[in-house]
C-alpha cells in the first residue's frame, strides 16, 4: 500500500534543533485505552529496504480501527515529533525521516481514532542509524547559528574529482540540518549537475556527463531516465529517448509538466576568431558549440518546443573562454582532430512564469538576456556592451550609479523583490584583447540587480565579495539563493581551484579542488550566519565541488513519500559505461 504524501511537517523534525517533548498520555486518562484497542499487535521497525538510502527506517502498524499515525523520535539528544498525515486506515507505513549517522534511536507510534477522541501510543521501538560511508565527502561544520539561519535542510550534491578527473561513477546527495549534521543522504553513483524537486514530489537531476538525467524518489528508486540519444546510445527499453545532443546545465519543469532544458548542437561557421588575445589575427573556419532551448514531454521524450539561441546572439561576439574544448568528448574531437569551441556555455536558464519569459544565463559571452518564450523576441540584454554589433545595442541594459559588469556568472534567477540576483564569477574580468585579471588577485561576488525595464537600465543594490578580510574566488559552478523568511542569502561558493602553493587558478582541474556553502544575512554589513566546507586538503589526490544548493523547509513536505513494503522488488536503472554515437563533423 503506496500513499502519495504532501506533509505538513514540524520543521523541528528535520532541522535537529529540538522541540518541547511531547509526553505520551497518562494511562489513567480516560481518553485512554488499553493497547490492544488500537494496535493490533506492535508496530514493527525496519531499515529501508533501497541500501543507497540507509538514514530512512520504515515502521508498519496495523490497527482494528481506521487511524492516523505520528511518531515520536529520540536520539539521546533531540527529541522531535513527526507527523504523518495521511489518510485514516487500519494499514500504515510510515518513514521515519531526519535521523543522524550511527546513532540508536527510540521511536514511538501514536495512533489517533479517525472516529473519536481515542488515541494510543506503542511500546519503544529501537533503531540504529548506520555510520557514514567510508567513501562519503569530507563535510566539516565552520559555522553555524540556526536561531538566525533560513528554516530547514540544506539540500545539495557533491561531485568529486580524483588526480585531476572527474569521476563520473561517483555521487551523493545530502542534506544537513541547522547544526550542519547529516540527517540523509543519497549513493547515487552519478556526478550531478542541476538537480530540482519536482510537483510530483520526486528529486530531478542531470547527470554530470550532460547525456542522462534522472528522476528518483526521496527513499532512493529510480522512477525515470531520460536519454540524450543524438549523441548517447539508449541503455535499455526503459529509458526514455530525447532527441537531443546533450541536456546540460539547468532542467526544470514547467507549469504545464513539460521539462524545459539547455541543448548544444554542433556548427559550421565559415568565420571565426582564431585568437583572444590579437585583434589582428586571421579568423577561420571552425565548428562551434552553440545552445538551443529545448521543451519536451517527460512522458514520451517528444520535443514540444525548439529554439537555438544562437539566433538571437551576436555570432561575431567573442568571450574569453569561446575558443575552449569544453565539449570535446561530446563532439569527438580527438578521433576528428577537431576543435569544437564553447562559443557562448549557456549555463542558466530561470523560467517567469507570470510573464513567459526566460531568464538565459551565457558564461562565455558575459551576460543574461531576458527572452519572451512565445514571441522569442529579446527584452533585454544585461552584460558589458563591448563587442556587440549595433543592432544588439538596443537591447544592452544601461547602468545607473555605481556599477561592476558581470564575469562568467551563473545561476540568475528573479527574486520576490522583483530583483535579479545571481553569482558572478568573475573570471578575467575583462573582454577579449584586453589584459585579463589573474586568478590570484580576483575575487567572485554575490550580487543583486534592479532593472527598470521601462528605462532599459539596471542598478547594483547589493554585493558581497568577503571583503578585504575574506575574499573568494570560484572560477566554475555556484549560486546564490534568495530565502523567503529570512531574506537570507545561501551561498553555494562550490568550485575553489587552488595551486600547490595554494593560490587561487582559473585552470580546471587545479592541485587543490574543494567546496562550502554558506548563509549570508542580507545587510549592510552582512555576517555569515552557516557555513560548511568540503575538502579532502592539498595533499590528497581527491577534490571536491558543488553544482548548486537549496534550503527546503524539511525532508517530508513537498516529498512524495511511498514506503516499500518487505518484499517489494526495488527499481534501478543499471549504470553501466554510456556507448557513443558517432559524430560527423
């Protein structure tokens, strides 16, 4: 029996913070009845049955009367109630959720008569957490003040990298409580990039290698994988076939249950420039990576909608970084003995939905444009207006005040200010032929916008970049969150490459690779008020980054929650190495 949850939930539950204790009733009350009127026999514990999800227990209970369940839970230190508002019945099973590694738990059941004032609570149940893998990230806590943090778990993937590569076999998703403290986790097995909740109450996420993405339940089933089949053999029957290149970046759902997500394809240009550097070198012909916008049904894997952005950018517009070989494994580059160049790295996409309108984040090019998603007509254009062609011009976002231009950003999204909030990056800060800034002497930032688009103008209305005291630098991934109650700000400072000597260095991979993520009070002197770090130190051959974090209210609300039952077969998409297709260039 599956019941599809959409809870209410103690945000005390899952935050590890603690809440008054709520006693089991008196036996001499006359609410009370004797056990056997409730509970039909004694609840039973177990672990979940999907071992990638092993902080999850599962209770079973049966009653002779249709009734309502809620636990209470104890580790020695915390004790929280969690409530499982389903539907009354005389069959539950229930997850316990929000539990700490290697630790013996004590759970109680209380069961409530849906047709009277009757309640009973069961005999203790015992459950040991296990401890953390051997192989699980270096999470170490620096900072951590919850009576002035943003409600609720930080919900985030961790990538690793080994002796300069990217192990793309390797995965987890975790989520931490106010205290920093490891309340669930994920072995995915797959590097993540983007990753969303879904209505449905499912975790979305596109695997690292840009060729799969992947929809999971929060107790650890595979539910769905969608394939890019323009370039990745379909694994098996199951799979569902999107006839893409590569789904990169940002993959998020749409109000009407589309999935929206960035695409490359590969071009022919007769002209393109050579150099970054001179202005006076020759250009020639090349084969360019450019970014279409891609719709399509999740069911079928159908394309609704296409759209190449390459149509409404400057196509003679250079950025440092457009001559690199990001997608050189896609593209076959060293069977062909051709360079495939990363013109424009689109590496946002935020959809509006009160206005149809996107938000296109372009790494290489410098800037974000707002894009009408009916019409395809360009709003605006926010970025340094140097090197655009005069037809663009009127698109460009003119500055009032004081104002820095934006580097290799990512993540820009709208906040409820009516704001454009995003993480600049902020590599080389400069525009081709113009001397770049070296990483040792950079600093990223995290920065707010006010645009009147009346007026086709944009304002810096905030900026923190550590300061003097703390200045940061990240030259790939990270994000920057606006949260709702706290006007907080989570930060996912997550692609730190540093030298031997321990410098900062644009060149990915570095020596040293390692992550944090961060909660920033949104004021004049803003103060940190969380901050975790993951790192493996200089003299290891592991390095760490993340993709992007978020602050979700608790591990149930919002979750679609469906506890297996003992014998129930568990769904899993096999992982085996991806197979090729060939490329024609």
């Amino acid at each position: 029996m599956h019941h599809s949850l959409y809870l209410l939930f103690c945000v005390c539950s899952c935050l590890g913070l603690g809440c008054d204790r709520e006693e089991p009733a008196d036996d001499s009350g006359s609410m009370q009845v004797d056990v056997a009127d409730l509970f039909v026999g004694q609840p039973t514990i177990r672990g979940n049955p999907i071992e990638r999800v092993p902080l999850v227990a599962i209770v079973d209970l049966e009653s002779p009367v249709e009734v309502v369940p809620s636990l209470e839970i104890s580790d020695g230190d915390r004790v929280w109630i969690q409530p499982w508002p389903v539907k009354p019945a005389t069959k539950h099973r229930v997850a316990v959720m929000g539990m700490r590694p290697n630790r013996s738990h004590t759970i109680r059941v209380r069961v409530d008569a849906a047709d009277s004032v009757q309640e009973q609570w069961s005999e203790p149940l015992f459950f040991q957490t296990p401890p953390l893998p051997d192989n699980f990230p270096p999470i170490s806590v620096v900072h951590a003040e919850p009576q002035r943090m943003e409600p609720g778990v930080t919900f985030f993937a961790t990538n690793i990298w080994k002796d300069s590569i990217s192990i793309l076999d390797y995965g987890y998703i975790v989520a931490l409580d106010a205290e920093g403290q490891v309340v669930w986790f994920c072995e995915t097995t797959d590097r993540i990039a983007d990753m969303r909740i879904l209505k449905n109450g499912h975790i979305l996420y596109q695997h690292g290698n840009y060729r799969y993405a992947y929809e999971i339940d929060i107790l650890g089933r595979d539910i769905n994988r969608w394939v890019a089949t323009n370039l990745t053999e379909l694994p098996d029957s199951g799979s569902i076939p999107v006839g893409i290149d590569t789904t990169h970046h940002d993959i998020l759902e749409l109000p009407n249950g589309n999935f929206l997500t960035l695409a490359t394809v590969l071009k022919h240009f007769e002209e393109f420039p050579t150099s970054e550097l001179d202005p006076e070198a020759p250009w020639a012909a090349a084969h360019v990576v450019c970014d279409d916008i891609v719709e399509f049904n999740p069911r079928t894997g159908v394309i609704v909608k296409r759209f190449p952005l390459s149509s409404v950018l400057d196509n003679k517009r250079l950025g440092y970084m457009s001559l690199g070989s990001f997608w050189k494994d896609k593209y076959n580059d060293e069977e062909g003995n051709v360079i495939s160049r990363d013109w424009s790295h689109a590496n946002g996409l935020t959809y509006l939905p009160d206005e149809s309108a996107l938000l296109i984040s372009f790494r290489h090019q410098d800037c974000v444009m707002k894009l009408d998603w009916k019409t395809h007509e360009i709003r605006w254009i926010f970025g340094n207006p140097e090197g655009w062609a005069d037809v663009w011009q009127q698109y460009m976002l003119k500055p009032v005040g004081e104002l820095a231009w934006c580097y290799h950003q990512h993540a820009p999204q709208w906040t409820p200010r009516g704001t454009l909030m995003l993480y600049d990056n902020g590599n080389y800060r400069a525009r081709p032929f113009q001397q770049p800034m070296q990483a040792y002497e950079n600093q990223s930032r995290v920065v707010e916008f006010r645009i009147d688009e009346e007026a086709m103008t944009v304002e810096q209305v905030f900026e923190y970049s550590g300061g003097e005291d703390d200045p940061f630098y990240s030259p790939f991934y990270c994000e920057a969150d606006w949260l709702p109650n706290t006007q907080n700000i989570l930060v996912t400072d997550g692609g730190h490459v540093e030298l031997s000597d321990g410098t900062p260095s644009d060149n990915v991979p570095g020596e040293r690779q390692w992550a944090r993520i961060f909660e920033l009070t949104r004021d004049a002197q803003p103060e940190r008020v969380f901050e975790i770090q993951i790192d493996s130190g200089m003299e290891s051959p592991f390095g760490w980054s993340v993709y992007r974090a978020m602050r979700l209210p608790n591990l149930i609300d919002g979750f679609r929650i469906d506890p297996l039952a003992v014998d129930e077969p568990v769904p899993r998409f096999e992982r085996d190495p991806h197979e090729k297709r060939e490329v024609l260039h």
